[in-house]
C-alpha cells in the first residue's frame, strides 16, 4: 500500500515480497531488491498508470565563472553573467527553471517545446538526485555550452566527461 | 532539495509520491548507444535478460521481445543487424531510435521520457516515431518528450504541450488549446501556411544577437509569460489538485530499478561479449590479424638473427618488440574499441542499476580469455620466435607476451575509467606507456639511472 508522504525505507518492508515474486540478492555489499511486475503477466500491455504534477519547480544550478572571466570582470567591472545571487568564490547560480506547474496525466503523449537554452533538458546531475528531477531526468551529455555573442553576458556550465 | 551543484524548489510528484523511484520509469536519450554487431532481436533479448528477472524462462522474455518488436514496428528489420549508421547493411536511423525505445520499453515504464528522439530523423521517420510514441501513450502510459522542429502533422499528435521560454512556462496544457490561447494574446499572429509549432517556439524565443533586439523580443515574450502566468495561479493554484487525489489509492508499491544477481550480470555479458567479439571486425578478426602481421613483419625483419656477436644488439632489440612491440599496439586497440560503443553501453547500463562494474570487467575478461588475451599473443609469440630463430626456452617468452598482453589490456580499460574520450585517454596510455618502456632497462642498464629515478623501475611492467 503505497500512501503518500511515507519514506521509501519504510514502504519496502511493506512489500510482501515472497507474493510479488521478488529477489533479494547480495551484490558487493548492497542488497539489491528486485521486485517482478512481469512474473503475473509477462506483458507489457498491463501498464500501471501514473500522473505527474509539478508544481511550481524551479532548478538553479552552479556556474563555475572560468578563471578569466572572473578576473576580467573583477577589472573591469564587467557584469559576469545574468545570474541571480552574485558572485561568489567563482561559483554562481543560474536559475534553469522558474517557477513551473504543469501535469502530465497518464495516457498522454506530451511534448515539451522551446528555442535552445530554454531549460527543455540537460539539467544534468549527480544520479543521487535523480529522484528529484521533473521533467528532465538528467543526461549524461555536459551541459550546453550556450555563449552569446555579448562578452561575458552569458555564464560558462563546467563540463564534465566522466560520470 | 540540494543537489551537489543544483537547487530545487517546489514539487513533483508521480501519483502523489515525490520519489521517482516509486513508479517505473524510462529514460530514452538522444544518442542510441546499441552494439552495432547483434541483430535488433539479440539486442532486446539481451537487454531482457538483464532486466527481467532470473526466474523468467527464456520463452517468457523472447515472448516480450516478440510483442515487443510488433508493438514497435521492428518487424520487418528484427533479423538485421542494428548497425552505426556508417557501414551498408545496418538499420536506419528510425528504426535504431525503436531499438532504444524497446530497450527501455523492457521494464515496463508507467512513464516514458524521451530527449528529441526524432533529432537526425527523415519528416517520415520521424512521423513514424511520434505516431510509435502516441500508440504507446494509448496504452496508459505518461509519455514526454522534448522536441526541436516537429513537423506540423507531428505537432497535432501531441495530446499535450508545454512551451518554456528561458526557464518561464510560457504555455502548458492541451495542445488543442494552445493556439487559441497565443491568437487571444496575439490577434491574427500565425498566418496560414505555417507550421504552428514554429511560430510557437518564434514567439517565445529571445533575440540575443544584439542588445536592443534582446531587450525588445524579452519585453514581448515577458507580456507573453505574464499572461501565462496569471493564467498558471487559477490552473494550478491548489497544492493538492484532483488529479494528484484520484490516484493515491492505487494499490502498487515501491518497485526499484532493479538489477539481476551478479552471476547472471556475468553469465549474460559474457555471452554478449562473446559474439560481438565474433562479429566484431574490431575483435577476433582484427587482433588475431593484428597479431598475425606484426608477428611476420617482425619475423622477417630479425629473420635468423646471426649467433655472433653482432647478433647480440640484434637480439637484444628483438627481444624488447617481443614484450613491447605487441602490447603498445594493442593498448591503442583496445582504447579504440572500449571508447567506441562498449563503455558508452557500460555506462548507460550502470546508470540504469542493471549492471555492475565488477560484473562488467569479469565477463569482459572471460569472454576475451577464451577469444583473444592468449591467443593473441600466442599467435604473436610463435611467429615472432620462429623467423627469428630464438634459442631458449619458448616457454618463457610465451609467458612474457601473455603478461604483458594482460598488462596493456587492463591498462587501457584504467586509461578509459578515467577518461572516456578516445583522444584523452589515448594520450593518457601512450604517456605511460612510453615512460615505462624508458625505464624498462632496455635503453639504459636500470643500475646506471640516477638513484632518484630508479624506482621507476618498478612501476614499469617490462624490466631486462
């Protein structure tokens, strides 16, 4: 019985797991809890419907200021990027999403549309919180790397190429 | 909610639950990242047998997969190989975006996210697609994509639309509303003969290409988002909406993203591994040839070397490309074939939970232990000693090769652990390759260098 609010930890041992046909195995130290939606019904037809509601989400992300860049608007008095919270120790923060509601019923095909750089995607994360993530469960490709034309008016995402 | 570099606010929540985890869900991404080597069939059955669980019989998955292939409309190319979309004979570009789908369509998702999947495709591939995508949709399921430039007949397939201008909603709900929600702001504003989602994504894009178009495009899209906005509060004003309510009582509960005990991790990849290999021009074929080749063109370079003393440089130098000249070549090999598909594949699947690392690395070994790690330096070694005439104990030198084919294999997978790009870790391997080859006493007595940088002896893996 999954009842709202109800942490994860808690529902496991909920589950009855010898009705739902599950296994239990030791990997490396971790238990690994598998429970088979397929065993009744090795058919992908039987979907169990889920709505999403997001409401009112808003994703802020760190920028690393490259070196330069900081340094450069540190003598010029440059404004580094249009990013909220200022600058601090080279790290700002760049709002990706404000304040966004929306649901996405079961049974729908929804489509989520924008120019680029308009937070469609690649809100890419750590898989810890991939939980947390709405619409965009992260990605694995680095962040775009949009600079506009206007010197410094745009924040550099720090790339990373391993996971 | 505080992420190592991100800051969530606000909620989202998947039948009431704010845990992703709770329901099953599936993540397409852009790239197909597919063994171009198995057929479309092997790969979902592969796949299958990684994400179901071990107590399902083979005819249950292949039932799946069968259901599957029809479902998606794979039917026609499920004997063909998937292909990378360079070589003849592969899949095309839609049906290798199908594979991905039906990949993920294996853990039977209640929600389906898709990054641009038409991204690459044909105006009728990618129709296609998104009717595939909608059929899916029918079934009960929460399908959501982002997309860059459907075409107008893609556009109406979508139950839904959400229209985001720089992080702001601009629009959100059903796409039969939409347009008659922007003709209310913006009178008269598509004009016949284009495409709607078009001049939807003009609308709410922000000219950045000079400051005063970006501050006047913002100030039209701000009236826009204002709207919308206001519009948003009476939709969604409520925390708890009906929709939210009407499925809390569901009966499920938590299913985790599930991963198969290890030695079935180990049992299916290593019999994946080992056809690719066959396949593969980049496995058995190509290092048994490599290694073929290098033996002769080496053989018939110290072909018989003389038992003089002049013979004793010549010896001395073909005793270093016995241990070297194989296993510098083949670290660049194996780099080359870890960082084309196989580690992009490892990482989609242990970001999936399906596989371990530990299962990886020993499938990966036994499946090349049978196919190459002594075969090919066997075949190397045996050449290699023959033309040249070595006396001593072949015993000996076979040992040496298999070692220090070992030893680069397993260097290169460390080279690409840390950097997944070929170029990257390429430069990576070659650095220390090179500096153990120095230090390895064929250039200079190991006694005669400096005290400071003796111990570089020891790092290396060939020491005279």
């Amino acid at each position: 019985m999954a009842v709202p609010g109800t942490t994860v930890g808690e529902r496991i041992e909920k589950v009855d797991l010898r009705e739902e046909g599950s296994f239990s195995h030791e990997v490396a130290g971790m238990e690994w809890h598998i429970l088979d939606d397929h065993q009744q019904n090795l058919s992908f037809s039987d979907v169990h419907p889920v709505d999403i509601a997001v409401r009112n989400l808003g994703v802020e992300v760190d920028v690393a200021t490259p070196f330069a860049d900081a340094l450069k608007a540190k003598f010029t008095r440059l404004k580094v990027g249009d990013v909220e919270g200022g600058e601090k120790g080279g790290v700002q923060r760049k709002k990706i999403l404000k304040d966004v509601s929306a649901d996405f019923p079961a049974g729908t095909l929804t489509a989520i549309i924008g120019g680029s750089g308009s937070g469609k995607v690649r809100v890419r994360s750590a898989r810890e919180i991939r939980s947390h993530i709405l619409l965009f469960p992260p990605t694995d490709d680095p962040p775009q790397c949009s600079r506009s034309s206007h010197a410094g008016t745009k924040p550099y995402h720090r790339r990373k190429h391993t996971i | 909610m505080r992420g190592p570099n991100l800051t969530i606010a606000g909620s989202t929540r998947y039948n009431g639950s704010s845990d992703l985890l709770t329901v099953t869900s599936a993540y397409v991404t852009q790239t197909d990242v597919l063994l171009p080597s198995l057929t479309v069939r092997e790969t979902l059955l592969y796949a299958a047998s990684l994400r179901l669980p071990p107590s399902t019989t083979s005819q249950q998955r292949s039932q799946l997969v069968e259901e599957i292939i029809l479902e998606l409309g794979l039917k026609e190319c499920a004997g063909t190989r998937v292909g990378d979309g360079f070589k003849k004979g592969g899949c095309s570009g839609g049906e290798r975006r199908r594979v991905s789908i039906g990949v993920q369509m294996l853990g039977n998702p209640s929600i389906l996210f898709l990054d641009e999947p038409t991204t690459g495709l044909d105006a009728t591939s990618a129709f296609h697609l998104v009717k595939t995508l909608k059929h899916l949709a029918n079934t009960g399921r929460a399908v959501i994509t982002t997309i860059h430039q459907p075409r107008s007949d893609i556009f109406f397939l979508f139950d839904r639309l959400t229209l985001l201008s720089r992080g702001d909603v601009a629009y959100t709900g059903a796409t039969s509303g939409c347009l008659s929600w922007f003709d209310g702001l913006l009178p008269g504003g598509l004009r016949p003969h284009v495409n709607p989602a078009d001049y939807l994504i003009d609308i709410v894009a922000v000219d950045n290409r000079t400051k005063e178009a970006e501050d006047e495009s913002q100030l039209k899209v701000n009236r826009l988002l204002v709207a919308w906005s206001e519009e948003s509060k009476s939709h969604f004003g409520r925390e708890d909406t009906t929709l939210e309510k009407s499925r809390v009582t569901s009966e499920r509960t938590k299913r985790t993203k599930q991963s198969a005990p290890f030695l079935r991790q180990v049992q299916v990849l290593t019999s994946r591994t080992l056809l690719t290999t066959i396949r593969d021009p980049f496995g058995l074929v190509g290092s048994w040839s490599q290694a073929i080749f290098m033996g002769l063109i080496f053989g018939l370079m110290f072909y018989r070397i003389p038992n003089n003393l002049a013979g004793v440089r010549s010896t001395q130098a073909a005793i270093y490309l016995l241990v070297f000249g194989h296993s510098y070549l083949f670290i660049l090999f194996e780099i080359y074939r870890l960082t084309r598909v196989d580690i992009k594949l490892f990482d989609r699947e242990r970001g999936e939970n399906l596989v371990t690392s530990a299962a990886w690395i020993v499938s990966r070994r036994i499946a090349h232990g049978i196919l190459e790690d002594f075969i090919v330096p066997f075949l190397f070694c045996f050449i290699f000693s023959y033309l040249a005439g070595f006396r001593g104990n072949i015993g000996i030198f076979l040992a040496t090769t298999v070692l220090g084919h070992y030893a680069v294999v397993t260097f290169a997978l460390l080279c690409v652990a840390f950097l997944r790009n070929f170029s990257l870790a390429s430069v990576m391997a070659n650095l220390f390759a090179t500096v153990q080859a120095y230090a390895s006493g064929f250039f200079v007595q190991a006694s005669s260098i400096p005290i400071y940088v003796q111990w570089m002896k020891y790092v290396s893996y060939l020491v005279s």
